[in-house]
C-alpha cells in the first residue's frame, strides 16, 4: 500500500497501533494515529523509567488509549527494560481482557539500506531516527542524526538513504560515573543543566561539570563538522534525545525533533502492518 497524504485514524482499522521505544534510561511510548505525506503521526505519548517501571500508571494509560485491543511495536536498546515491558502488557492483558499482539522491530523492518560492516548489531534506536531524518530531508540532501541521550551518537545518511554509520560517546551522565568510578577522590555529579555551565568551575562539581558540558559540546560540533566534509553534499541536520537543549544552539541550521526516534519506528510500524 502507497503511503498517503493524508491523516487516517488507525484506530478505526482495527487494533490500537502502540509505539515503544525502550532506551537505556527511559521508555517512551505513544500512539500511532495514522499518517501523513509518508510520515506517522503520533499521539498520547507516555514515559516509564527503564529502571524503575510505574506499572500502575502504565496500565492506566493503555486500557484509556487501547480498552480494547492493542498492538505493540517494540524497538529495544536494553533487554531487561523490554522483558518487564513485555510482561506488564501480559498481565494487564491477562487482568483487564485486553487484546494484545506484540511485534519486535528489527533492523530488517526499516526502509533505508544499512551499508555498515554488521547491520544487524546497529543500534535500533540509531537505525530509526536515520529512516525517520532520511524523509524528513530535502530530496537529494544527505542527513545528520545527532542524538543526545544516555550515550551520544552522530549518525550519516547518504543523499540516497543509506545509513553510513557515525560516532558514539559517552553522555553527560555515562561520563560523570566513569570519573567517579575511575578516581579515589571525585565525585559522581547528578545534575547537568541546559545552560552554559560556568567557567572556571570553582568547585570540584562545577569543574566536572564545566569539562562535561563543554566537552561534549565541542565533541558534537566537531563530529558534525566531520560529518558534513565526509557526505560532501548538502544536508540537513536533525536534533532529538534527552538532553539535547544543551547543544541545541552550537549547531547551525539545525532541526529539532524530539519524537525522531518513534518516528522511525512508526514507520516501520506501517511497512509491517500495510498501513
């Protein structure tokens, strides 16, 4: 079935379709209400911590979107977070009567060619916010996919769609542990705001979080720099994850997308289903 222009309700075609991106920190969920000039459209989004699942309020929230039936879309960068996923859908299932259907998104779901060394091992979440950016894009314009979550990526599309692979580092949080974990003395700073931390730092926090902050900010700039010589085209670059207020202003031209990575997966979503 061709993807149209116009918005349908899918929730009058049968089941509520369900989105569910599992990140190493959160669980982002939302509904896909249709689609539009190729693209979902999403809508009652809903949040868990991947460590420590409210499974009230997640229950709430399915049986007011979904009374009753459901079908999951589960793209999953940490297993344990899928598993307790997966089985609050079943016992709310099991408890409430609510017709459920669920369906692991893979690599091989996804409309954009993968043309790493091992397509398979890419990040799930990294392969679909490239699919979502490559049809945002301007036609015959490369991509750039930064993500600013628990870890870092930079990501390239190709002006015909392949997905070239980019870089990964360390996050805000991952490093600030790493510091702790790897001295006798410095601690393990919590707490990293959007703004500009201050310079010097003129405590012991304030210096880590002074060299976090700046550092990732000039590492994402130059990876980005680096990304532009190496797809030597015109591109558009796309901005989601977490924490990505804090680089928001050292990119030029840059589109933000907080939703980039359900997205890709509500895409995949419609290839699965026929939509």
């Amino acid at each position: 079935m061709m993807l149209g222009d116009v918005s349908e309700d899918t929730s009058k075609r049968g089941r509520t379709k369900i989105l569910a991106d599992i990140g190493n920190s959160m669980v982002k969920l939302a509904v896909l209400s249709g689609v539009r000039q190729g693209m979902p459209c999403l809508k009652d989004r809903f949040n868990l911590n991947s460590h420590d699942f409210n499974c009230e309020g997640f229950e709430n929230w399915l049986m007011t979107v979904a009374p009753v039936s459901a079908e999951f879309y589960v793209a999953s960068v940490y297993e344990a977070a899928a598993a307790c996923l997966e089985t609050s859908i079943s016992a709310i299932s099991a408890t409430r009567n609510l017709s459920v259907q669920k369906q692991r998104v893979l690599f091989s779901h996804l409309p954009i060619e993968v043309t790493t060394e091992h397509p398979e091992h890419v990040g799930i979440d990294r392969l679909a916010a490239a699919t979502a950016a490559s049809r945002l894009a301007i036609p015959s314009h490369g991509a750039i996919v930064i993500d600013c979550g628990t870890a870092v990526s930079v990501d390239l599309v190709s002006p015909d769609g392949q997905f070239l692979g980019g870089a990964i580092l360390p996050g805000p949080s991952l490093l600030s542990r790493m510091l702790a974990d790897g001295t006798s003395l410095l601690p393990e700073v919590l707490s990293f705001g959007e703004a500009l931390p201050a310079m010097p730092g003129r405590s012991t926090n304030s210096a880590i979080v002074a060299g976090i902050g700046f550092g990732l900010r000039g590492a994402v700039c130059r990876l980005v720099a680096e990304a532009r010589r190496k797809i030597d085209a015109e591109v558009d670059v796309f901005l989601t994850g977490g924490w990505r207020a804090a680089v928001r202003g050292e990119i030029l031209s840059v589109q933000e997308f907080p939703d980039l990575v359900l997205s890709g997966i509500g895409i995949a979503a419609i290839e699965i289903s026929g939509l």
